[in-house]
C-alpha cells in the first residue's frame, strides 16, 4: 500500500500550490504521476490538502492485495478458558508449544500465565 507524497511547491509565476505525487505500477513498471490540488490560499495546511486526496489514495490501493488481506478477529478469552490454559501451564506436563496447540493460542500466553 502507498499514501503517496504531498509536497508544497511554488511555481514560475511565484503561487504556492499542493502536489500530490505517487508511484502507478498498473502497467507492470513504476510510472511516477502528479497531480495539482490547488493554491496554498485553497488549502491552508497539509491536513487539508491531505483530505482532498482521500478518494485518490483508496483508488490507487484498491488492487494491492495488503489491502484486501482480512485480519484476524480479536479473541477475548473467558475467564474460564484463561484459567484452564493456567493449570495446565503449571502442572507442567506439557511443553509451552504443545499447550499453545491444544488451545490454540501463542506460547506466550502460558508463559505469562506461571
């Protein structure tokens, strides 16, 4: 994924406008564009430029497969099954990674647990 650059820059005529640079790699190569946002009077900041360009930024993703990749959900463990994984962690019958695979959670999880 990219967000691109925004660069002030000023021109011949002596205005300030905003740039938004970034890299198309639709073709198979790296082909650098521009495009101007506008006037430094138009946008007074970077944060105001940047929201302009919002839109731009999610196009120019919308193929990278980063993006598309789903995370996995956040588990909350139950009091109950954080309790099973600590007896069995201080029994010590077991190794941390065997216990880590019978209840499907990190290694470290146990560690914190003895």
């Amino acid at each position: 994924m990219q967000n691109g650059s925004l660069m002030k820059t000023e021109r011949r005529n002596g205005q300030s406008v905003w740039e938004f640079r970034w890299r198309d790699r639709t073709s198979g190569r790296a082909v650098y564009r521009r495009i101007v946002l506008g006037t430094t009077q138009q946008f007074a900041t970077a944060i105001e430029a940047r929201e302009t360009i919002a839109e731009i930024i999610l196009e120019m993703n919308v193929n990278d497969l980063r993006s598309q990749m789903s995370r996995r959900p956040r588990r909350n463990h139950t009091a109950t099954f954080k309790a099973k994984v600590a007896l069995a962690a201080i029994k010590g019958e077991k190794t941390l990674t065997e216990l880590a695979e019978e209840f499907d959670c990190r290694p470290f999880c146990q560690s914190v647990a003895k």
